[in-house]
C-alpha cells in the first residue's frame, strides 16, 4: 500500500535534483554530464511513477 506513494515521492525527488542541476552553476567542462545525469534522472523518474502506477488497482473492478 505505501510503496506507490514511497515510488511518488522519490520520484517528485529525482525532478527536484534535475532541476536543481540545471540551475547550478555554469561551467563548460561538465555542462555535458549535467545533461547526461539530467536526463538519467528524469528517465528514473518516470520509470518510478510507471512502477507505482501499476501497482495500483482501480477499487471499481471488484477485485
């Protein structure tokens, strides 16, 4: 029951970081891997949301 919610909340978490690195500061050396490590991050994010959304059943179904 509770790991759907513990999936969001890191997930929320993982955007936060993302968007964290993006804002930091500039410098050419690591604007590459500031990218790459966005990108991977997001790309959890969206994998957890996907995994918690499955282990949600809808009440309706009578199941």
């Amino acid at each position: 029951m509770y790991l759907p919610i513990i999936f969001v909340v890191f997930a929320i978490g993982l955007f936060y970081l993302a968007y964290r690195l993006l804002k930091a500061e500039k410098d050419v050396a690591l604007e590459i891997l500031r990218y790459i490590v966005v990108i991977f991050l997001s790309w959890l994010a969206v994998s957890l949301i996907i995994a918690a959304l499955r282990y949600v059943t809808p009440i309706g179904r009578g199941f």
